[in-house]
C-alpha cells in the first residue's frame, strides 16, 4: 500500500473535467482523515474530520466522470479507530466492487499512516450521492459528507435557476459521547446538526446554519441524510418544495410541503424564493430524541438576501400535504423487473428478521465480519457460497436474473423499526406488497422496512457481479449483525473485476498494523 502521496499529477484532469466550486472537491483529490476537537453544537468534542471539515467537503463531477480519490489515513486517536474504509454511497461500481468501500466485504481497512486510491466511474449515474467510513460506527462520530454528479443534461434543468455548493442541505445526527463509548443503542442523540450547525436541548443560543435565497430565484435543494440514527420530518416553514430527485433518481415533479427521509436516502427538491423577503425557520424533527423545536433545536434558518439578520419568531412545524413515498414516479424504467405478478421472479429469498436483545439476525445469522474481505475469499477460488464467510451470511445469486427480497416485519421481530435497508451496487425497485406496485414503484437505494405488518419487498436484476452489501443504515444495528452480503454470479466475478495493486496490499499491511484486529 502506498503511502502519503499527493494527487497534483492529476490536476490538470480535475480543472478539465471537474465543476469549480469553492470548497467542494473532486473529481480527483487529496481526501485526508484525521482527528480534531469540534463544537457544532457549543459542546466540544473530538471527532472525525476529512481535510479539516466537519461534515466532510463536499465532492462534486460530471455524469460520466472517472473519480479519483486519495483517502489519507491520518487517524491517531484509537477510541475512534485508526483504520478506515470510505463507502461512496448509491454509485453502482459495476466493475470496481473492489472499490466500494465496505470493511470485510470488500476490502480490509486502510491502515494509519498509508493511502489508498478510490478509483471508480460515475458512468451512466448523475444525481446526489454521499460517502462514509463504513468500518464499525466510525462514521457516526464524523467521517461522512455530500456527493454530487452532476448532469449537463439534467432533464429538469429549466425547473430550477441556482444547483451548487450553497443548495446541499445535510442532516447529521450528533452525540456528545464517542460512538464506541456510549451506548450499544442511543436513545436519541444529543443535537440535530443542519449543514454542521445545530443546538442540543438545554444547550447555549449557539449560531445556526444560514441558508440564503434571492426573491424571484427557483433553488435546486438537495437533502442528504447523512444521519447514523433517527429519520427525520424535513421542512420549510412557509415554503412548498417540488421533488424531482429520489436517491439519485429523477422522477417526476411532486409537490409536498414536508420529506420524511430515513438515514440514508436522498432528495433533491426545488424552492421557489417567491414569499416575503423576511427570514423563516428550516426544521428537521428526528424520530427520536428531542422531538420539539424550543429554542432553535433541530432547526436551521431560510433568509432572504434582503431581510434583516434575526431569527424568526417562535413558531413548531405543520404539514398538510407530507410527500407519499409511492408517489414518486421514476422518469424512466417505469416497470419492476420480472412479471407483474406475486413471485414472478427467477429468484426469492425471504428476509426473517429476529433479535435477541443485543443482536440482529437474518435467517437466524447475526453477521459478524470475517478477518478476509469476502471479494477477496471469491478472487481466491471460493466459489460456493455456504464455504464464503461469515458463516449463514453470504449469499448466492445468479446471474441476469430477477430477484425478489422480502422483508417482514412484526411486532417484535426488529426493534427498533422502521429501518432504512441499503443494498450497495444496485438501484432498488421497491414496493409495499400488499399494493402490489409494479408498474411504477419507486427506484431507490435505500428503502424503509416499514413497522408490524407490513412486507416491503424490491426487486432488482443481477447483472453486477461481486458481493454487495445489504443491511439496515441505522449504523448501531448494523453494527449489532443486521446484515448479510448478495454475491452476485460468484463465477464471473474475478473477470468483472480487476482489483488495483494498492488494493491486493491493504490486507497485509492492516494484518501487520493490527495483528489483533481492531
């Protein structure tokens, strides 16, 4: 594995291909992970941070473009884990899955004091993404940020006039105790973070984040829950948003005044700047924790260019027009894979979820990372998946063919529902079964389990080979088990991907680095 090295080779490529925004980075870049005393709250803590930022900078491209980040483990505080992984969530990485990120599954970890190369393709994919450490809960305590591919021929462009760094609204879950410290499931967390800023709840008046507007201008918003935990109930006081994106995927323009969005998931909405020029409250209420908005908690605040610098009146949010997840038509590939029926599908499997009070299981597996990454058992000869570790967690899938997942929920099954499941290298087509939506269900990375009753099923095609992750991203239940890998077309996946040099030496150098694992 390569140590510390510099990407200033590849600057001309950045300047010739990359969107100039002030701050944001990509998409070739130094991408350095290192520890720092943070207060975005008025508490200060030590934390995680990428290039001196909290959240991380924001990484931008073009539909197409080839991303080259150089991840720089500068990590030295232990309690928060020196390793490191980057998963670079919602991009497909049909032919790089040695490049998606996960820790055990498709890689080991990279080891402080060294680097490692993210090389992979935007390809045919546009839209708003996000990346995280995906090593234990590493990133609850900061390693995670925004994502941006943008499209020149974005088919809503003429809906909006602003799309750039000051339209990414991010919302963070925040805790006072480091992740690995507190406990194994927080009830709720200390602040809500809206673009890094935020207020706990019988904390100080502490500054908020400030999104300014020009009466007159329609606003591209894009909403990134980047949370570790609750979901959260976003907002604009006075304003309606226009929804035309869903976890990268355009869809067709609908109009809500609120976006229940699960951690995650992904939302690009226009704002038309067109009520009094006066300042007005951004609100993202989580499912758990402090629920409320006293004192400024879990707000941010809207301003118009011309209004006075103050905050707005008191004032608790209200809906009357939330947006319906299966109202969210896809532009394109409007039908679910497979035939419109119930089981009209090659293959089926089934998800039973149980928990035994400190552990998630499916199937009857909690899963538990093995010491060698599953990409690299496969590229080693193991071809059949009951040989694949972790044992009762790997599972075989065929190539070019329908799958169908299920995922059952009762009323004491998953604690702690709903989840938000993401299955890495695939856009989902989700469906609640009993509507039986397969003529334009939603298409979606990440998709909400739903609670005692119901059967949220997707279906997608297997035309990716390698092992992908699929677990629930609430991080403290993953961590928990709650996760198994899809290896799809085990057979092929040596000749769909061609690991770099640096990748082959990560295993050895975290094995010497750590010979007793983290």
């Amino acid at each position: 594995m390569s140590k510390f090295q510099s990407l200033a080779a590849f600057v001309a490529i950045c300047l010739a291909h990359g969107r100039l925004v002030a701050g944001a980075i990509g998409p070739v870049a130094d991408f350095t992970v290192s520890n720092a005393n943070i207060s975005p709250d008025g508490f200060t803590r030590a934390a995680i941070v990428v290039n001196n930022q909290f959240p991380g900078p924001l990484i931008t491209g073009n539909k197409g473009d080839n991303f080259k980040i150089n991840v720089i483990d500068d990590l030295t505080d232990d309690d928060m884990l020196t390793a490191t992984t980057i998963h670079w969530h919602g991009f497909f990485q049909k032919g790089t899955n040695w490049a998606d990120g996960p820790a055990f599954v498709n890689q080991c970890p990279i080891s402080k004091g060294n680097s490692f190369l993210y090389d992979f393709s935007s390809t045919t994919q546009a839209g708003t993404f996000w990346y995280h450490s995906h090593l234990s809960t590493q990133y609850c305590d900061g390693l995670r940020g925004p994502m941006v591919v943008y499209d020149p021929n974005d088919p809503h462009k003429s809906l909006y006039d602003v799309d750039d760094e000051s339209t990414i609204i991010t919302l963070v879950d925040w805790y006072h105790t480091l992740a690995r410290q507190g406990p194994r499931f927080p009830l709720g967390a200390d602040s809500v973070l809206i673009n890094g800023l935020g207020r706990a709840a019988g904390g100080d008046a502490t500054a908020l984040s400030v999104i300014t507007v020009t009466k007159g201008k329609r606003y591209r918003f894009r909403l990134v829950n980047i949370s570790c935990d609750p979901n959260f109930v976003f907002s604009i006081q006075g304003h309606s948003m226009t929804v035309i994106e869903a976890d990268s995927v355009s869809v067709t323009p609908y109009t809500v005044d609120s976006i229940h969005t699960y951690a995650g998931m992904r939302y690009s909405f226009v704002l038309n700047a067109d009520q009094d020029e006066s300042n007005y409250w951004i609100w993202a209420i989580p499912s758990v924790g402090t629920v409320t908005t006293d004192g400024g908690v879990n707000s941010a605040i809207l301003r118009y260019d011309t209004a006075e610098v103050v905050e707005p009146d008191p004032a608790s949010p209200s809906s009357s027009n939330p947006l319906v997840e299966a109202n969210l038509v896809p532009l394109t590939d409007l039908a679910a894979p497979g035939n419109p029926t119930v089981g009209g599908v090659d293959y089926a499997l089934n998800l039973d979820f149980s928990f035994n009070g400190t552990e998630f299981f499916i199937n009857g597996s909690p899963f538990v990372p093995p010491t060698v990454p599953v990409l690299l058992q496969i590229m080693s000869g193991t071809q059949d998946a009951a040989s694949l570790l972790p044992s009762g967690s790997v599972y075989s899938l065929p190539s070019n063919a329908v799958v169908e997942l299920s995922f059952p929920i009762t009323a004491t099954n998953a604690p702690g529902a709903p989840h938000p499941f993401h299955l890495h290298g695939v856009s989902l087509l989700a469906r609640l079964q009993h509507h039986l939506q397969l003529r334009q269900p939603p298409q979606r990375d990440v998709v909400n389990t739903g609670t005692a009753g119901d059967n949220v099923t997707i279906r997608f095609r297997t035309d990716n080979p390698g092992p992908w992750f699929l677990h629930c991203h609430i991080d403290f239940h993953l961590e928990a088990g709650f996760a198994v890998v899809l290896a799809e077309d085990i057979p092929d996946v040596a000749d769909a991907n061609s690991p770099s040099a640096a990748w082959n030496d990560l295993c050895p150098t975290y094995n010497s680095v750590y010979p007793n694992g983290l």
